[in-house]
C-alpha cells in the first residue's frame, strides 16, 4: 500500500486526490468542491465526499479512483470513503481555478 512520497496529511492526501478525475467533467475532485472532509488516524484516511447528484452514475469509479490513488500514499494503513449528500453540492463549491476552467460566475479561462 506504498510508495516514497510526502508524510501523511491533510494537504497531501488532499493533492493526492487531486490526480481523480471526474470522468463526467473531465475535472478533478478537488477542485471541483467533492471533496468536504479528510481525517486522518494512525495512518487509517477517511474522506468525506460527495457526488454531483444523487445517483451519479460515476459514483463507484471515483470512490475506486479514490482508494486506488490513497492506497498508493506513503504512511496509508487503511481507507475509507464516506458519500453524503448533505450538505447538498453545488458549482459554489468549485474552487476558483474549476469555476473558471467552466466560466461560472464570471471567471474566464484564462487562454
């Protein structure tokens, strides 16, 4: 479950996920505001996350995607994957480089 990398933290295991796309947006989880909670504990990570909508059909390939990218964390002894639906995810919680990448709320792509 392995490899040389950064210690065990929240802003690593946060970069980490980074590298899960989102296959029906082409973006990555982060950015896209999926992501809500990560806690971490002798290294066990739990993620708290959710989808787009409820009944997302790419439910099961990004929680895949999110414990095949962490199983390959260095420190990583075990994980879990929470998808809650509340609070309920909207483009607000997109982080600016992913709202302008899709020109909400007036960010333009920068070319």
């Amino acid at each position: 479950m392995h490899s040389n990398g950064p210690a065990l933290t929240q802003d690593t295991v946060r970069a980490a996920l980074r590298d899960v796309i989102g296959p029906e947006l082409g973006f990555n989880i982060v950015d896209l505001g999926l992501v809500y909670d990560i806690a971490i504990e002798d290294g066990i990570v739990d993620v708290r996350m959710t989808m787009t909508t409820p009944g997302c059909p790419a439910q099961d390939y990004i929680v895949n995607g999110v414990e095949r990218r962490l199983a390959q964390h260095e420190g990583t002894t075990g994980i879990f994957v929470d998808v809650v639906w509340d609070p309920p995810w909207s483009p607000d919680l997109m982080s600016a480089l992913a709202k302008a990448h899709f020109r909400i709320g007036g960010h333009r792509r920068r070319k």
